[in-house]
C-alpha cells in the first residue's frame, strides 16, 4: 500500500506516539521539526 506523508502520520506515526504516551500528558504538545531530509517529532510539556 503507496501513503503519502499525511496518511503516513495520521494512520501509523501519531498512534504510535499516542501509545507511547505523547501528547497524553497535561498541556503536551508534539512537535514535527524537518532537518535535513529527515523529520524528528519532540514532545513540549508547558
């Protein structure tokens, strides 16, 4: 199956984090930073 970058994040990435516990946690916030041909998420906790 061919995805493109936003089915990508929508159907395997941000599960995926969501499962790992980002973004779960109380004024969480993730992060998708492009570098350099490669695409890292960080996660923000105010």
């Amino acid at each position: 199956m061919t995805r493109n970058e936003s089915e990508t994040r929508a159907e395997l990435i941000s599960p995926k984090l969501t499962l790992d516990g980002w973004g779960v946690i109380e004024h969480s916030i993730i992060r998708r930073e492009n570098k350099q041909e490669r695409t890292c998420f960080t996660l923000k906790i105010k």
